[in-house]
C-alpha cells in the first residue's frame, strides 16, 4: 500500500503575504519533513490532505530554519535561543497566528517553550487538526481500504507524555480501521522509541538491547501488520527496528497522515 503521488501546489508564505491575504495556519514542515526521504512522503500526504480539505495555509519555504528542538534536548542553549528568536521574528513579520506541523517535537517547543522567548501561537499537531475535521464532519473516511488488516500504534513521546495528547490519533486511526489493537505499554506508559532528547544522534549508550529493537518487538507481539505513528523519529527509529528484526516486508509503518490519504485515494 503505496501513498499515490499527485501534484499539489504548495503556497508559498512570502508570495501569499504579498498579495495581502494572511493565510489561517502556517504548514511548518520541520527538518524531517525537508530533507529527510521517508518523511517528505508524509509532508506530500498531509499536503494532499490539507488540499482536499481546502484549508487555507501556506509555507515558509527556503525561510524555514530548525525549531532548535534538539540542540536544547543536547543542551546548546545559546544555539536554541538564536535559532528561536529568529524564527519568532520571520513568524512575526508573516503575523502568523495558527501553526500546523506534523512532528511532535516542533509542536512540542512552539507550544511550550517558544512563548518565554515571546512566541505565541495557537499551534495544533497534524492528528489534532484531523480528529476536527473528523467531528466537524469535512472528513469522511472509508474503513473498507484496511479491511482484513491488523494495526498497532506507537505513541510518540512529545505528543503523548509531554503533552498528553492520546485521544487525537486514537481518534483518527479507529476512524480508519476496525481493528487497531494496543501494544502492552502504551499511552503514558509507552516506551520510548530511543530517539527523543537527541539520542537519535547520539552513539548507543551501555545496555542489554537497544530501545528501538524492543519496542519494535513489543509492536511484533500485538500480531498486527500495520504500525501507525505520528512523529518522523519514531518513523525512523522503528523501521529500523523492522529492517533489524527482518520484518520489513510483513509489517508495514506509516504516519497517520499517510493512512488518511489512502483511505481517501490521494
């Protein structure tokens, strides 16, 4: 099950902002949804996703720089409050109000930590954005794509823990699929995947196994052959988790934007 790949016109913040329209949300795409090959397919699924909806957005481009996550997780902080001010500043000057972004770690530091440095933004996870569509009744979902499949999912750390968003992505996957079963720890007792706090950089420490080969067992043992998570560091850390247990061609791992845009034949 391969997301379609359609041409969607991506408006550009400078252009927008010229023409005097302020758009409602600005799309932050983070780092992961740029450069990184398996999540610029999930930047393309929620675009195609925010098209369909006609939600009035637009991007900051080649403008958009790093939310500085990781280097305060590391604990440069200097560097984190330079790339923060600066970012606020190009936000600012777009008099930008309403923030989406796909990765929790951005929404994580706009949400929480932006506003001290006098950054404040009504800012939204892209399962939050959905599970409203969902309510609000714009989006209709068709659970016949996934029949006959088994789904687990992976509650990222800074959507869940930090921010006790577990209802949002719960929410839009039941939506999706019948049967979506949990894993053993999940929600506030989730295991980690190993990458947050900059470990996904960082040389593996002393230990009997690495985090991300057990959680990946933990998902196995539900029996399901679809993973869903929300957060393109997880999405790494636990396709490398199938790739180790060579079970990458049996279970599948895909964003929950991914999973919408199938389901509506994007």
């Amino acid at each position: 099950m391969e997301v379609q790949k359609k041409k969607v016109k991506v408006p550009l913040m400078s252009d927008v902002y010229s023409s005097g329209h302020r758009p409602e949300y600005l799309f932050w795409v983070g780092s992961a949804g740029a450069f990184d090959d398996r999540y610029k397919n999930v930047t393309r699924a929620f675009v195609k996703i925010l098209d369909f909806l006609r939600v009035d957005f637009a991007v900051l481009g080649t403008e958009e720089s790093s939310s500085g996550d990781v280097v305060r997780r590391a604990g440069n902080e200097m560097l984190f409050q330079m790339q923060a001010l600066m970012n606020i500043e190009v936000m600012n000057t777009y008099e930008v109000k309403r923030i989406i972004t796909c990765d929790p770690h951005v929404y994580n530091c706009f949400k929480n930590e932006y506003p001290d440095l006098g950054g404040n933004y009504d800012v939204i996870h892209h399962t939050q954005f959905l599970q409203e569509q969902i309510n609000s009744g714009k989006l209709n979902l068709n659970q016949s794509f996934f029949e006959g499949k088994k789904l687990t999912y992976h509650d990222p750390c800074y959507l869940g823990r930090a921010n006790e968003e577990y209802r949002a992505p719960r929410f839009v996957l039941d939506s999706l699929i019948e049967n979506r079963v949990e894993m053993t720890r999940n929600k506030s007792y989730a295991l980690c995947c190993g990458a947050g706090g900059g470990q996904m950089f960082k040389e593996a420490e002393k230990g009997d196994k690495e985090i991300f080969i057990e959680r990946t067992e933990e998902a196995l043992d539900t029996g399901a052959n679809l993973i869903a998570t929300a957060c393109p560091y997880c999405m790494v850390m636990l396709t490398d988790g199938l790739k180790y247990k060579n079970e990458e061609e049996q279970v599948k791992i895909y964003d929950i934007a991914e999973l919408v845009t199938m389901s509506l034949n994007l």
